[in-house]
C-alpha cells in the first residue's frame, strides 16, 4: 500500500476553519507552529499536519484524537497503534505532500529557484555533476539539479538518516523516467521524479511504488474528510 496527496496551498482558509484544525493537533504540534515567525510557515505547517492526520484516520479507521505519535531512535515520527505504517510529509512555497505507506517511504518537493548550481552541486557525485552540467540551457541545468536534490532527499528520508550521509556517497543516474542508485547502502527502493506545475521538482523513494496511488486533493476537499 502506498497513497500520495499533494495539495496546493489556499489562502482562503478562513479563520475558524484555521483555529479548528489548529487545536485539533497535539500541543507540541501547536507549539512548533506557534514558533513560526511568518503567516504562511504556520499555514504550510498546519496544513501537512493536517493532511497527514486525515490520511492516517481514513486508513486506519481512527478518530483524529485516537492518533498518537512517538519518535525513533533516530527521531522519525511514527503512530504509535500502528508502527507498520510508514509515513512522510513535505513541503515547499504552494505545495504540500504525504505519503502513507505499508513500506519506508520518503519524499521531497521543492520550488526551483534560481540559485547557484556550480557552487551546491560540488556536494553531489562527480557522474551527478557531469549530467547536470552536460544540459545545453541555464533552466534545463536547474531542472536537472533539483530532480537529482529531490531525490536524494527522498532518499535519505525514506533511509531515516536525514542528511547524515555525505551527498555523494552515492549517485543517481537518470535517463527518461528511468531511474537508478549506485550505493554502498543496502537498498531495495524505487524512484520517480516528476514535474509540479513548471516550477516544482517533486521525488518519491519506495520500494512499492508500483503500487502509489496518487492524487491531487483540494482544501475543500481535505476540509470535507475533517468532522469538526
């Protein structure tokens, strides 16, 4: 089993609505929220938590408040009724994602901005240096580089390891929608990139993703699976 929402962010959220899904997650939830110093980190906050807690109750057959949470060893947050399911969130600028899963999973979407490729690609392999700087265009070098940043970053995600492993100690090699790993790690996960609107990057890691059922979900459409 593998389910993947992305939802694109609305500012339309009114107020009460905001309040209610606000108080309907645990304190320490609440309290990292609360630490956000911008309207719009909070928003993207609530809104995975949110997401992920519907997800969670929809499949697990759980009231919202019957969902409690612990962390691992390696702090990765997981349900504590059911610790086989592997959850992950993420977000950037508009957009927000999760995926439930009845296997590890990671992923990772990011806004493509202009940013100085030369410079942060030195952390990644030599091989994933020479595919993104053998692209003829400014716009298709980024396009390259955030597809290779997503999925090591779903990667590391779905490993439970965050960053803690230098970026290129291991490679990625992408021609067309084929994608393959070269690691030392043990690993039997799958991959796919793909494009969010023209300006996001988003990257999956499981080792089921023939088996992901994604689909793209509205705010009115989360708002009608929350009961209040």
């Amino acid at each position: 089993m593998l389910i993947t929402h992305l939802m694109k962010l609305d500012c339309s959220l009114k107020t009460d609505t905001y309040s209610k899904w606000y108080h309907l997650l645990e304190l320490e939830k609440q309290y990292k929220i609360a630490k956000f110093c911008f309207p719009d980190d909070r928003l993207r906050s609530l809104t995975a938590g949110i997401l992920l807690r519907s997800m969670l109750s929809n499949y697990c057959g759980l009231t919202l408040s019957e969902l409690t949470f612990s962390t691992s060893k390696l702090g990765k947050p997981f349900l504590i009724s059911h610790p086989t399911i592997f959850f992950n969130l993420t977000h950037s600028a508009s957009y927000v994602a999760c995926s439930i899963s009845s296997a590890p999973v990671g992923i990772d979407i990011e806004k493509m901005v202009q940013i100085n490729i030369k410079e942060i690609a030195t952390f990644f392999s030599i091989s994933e240096q020479d595919y993104i700087f053998s692209k003829g265009s400014e716009q298709k070098r980024l396009d390259a580089f955030y597809s290779i940043w997503t999925l090591k970053e779903a990667f590391s995600k779905k490993m439970g390891c965050g960053l803690s492993i230098p970026l290129d100690s291991y490679s990625f090699s992408l021609s067309g929608k084929t994608i393959s790993l070269s690691t030392h790690l043990k690993n039997n996960a799958q991959f796919s990139s793909q494009s969010i609107e023209k300006h996001y990057k988003f990257g999956l890691c499981s080792p089921i993703l023939s088996e992901n059922n994604e689909k793209r979900l509205t705010l009115t459409e989360l708002i009608e699976t929350i009961p209040f």
